[in-house]
C-alpha cells in the first residue's frame, strides 16, 4: 500500500473512534442525568420521613 493510503485508513479509524466515543459519552450522560432525576425525588421524601 502506498504511505498516503495507509495514513488515510489511520485518519478514518481514528475518526470513526471519535464518533463512537462522542456517541458512547453522549448516551452515558444521558442515562446519568435520567439515574439523578429518579433518585433525587426518591431522596427528598426519605430525608422527610
């Protein structure tokens, strides 16, 4: 293979690794965000109890 194909394929693995790890971080925020939301009315009403 020729050293501009070779550095091409890198830059697209690379890219696509970045996409992924966006995507991934992007879908744990949210789920933290919705596991935050359930537990604070959860811990309100046990501080009052």
């Amino acid at each position: 293979m020729s050293l501009n194909r070779i550095m091409s394929e890198r830059d697209a693995v690379g890219q696509a690794r970045e996409a992924k790890t966006a995507r991934l971080r992007e879908l744990r925020l949210e789920k933290e965000a919705e596991t935050a939301a359930l537990a604070a009315p959860a811990s309100k009403r046990a501080s009052k109890a």
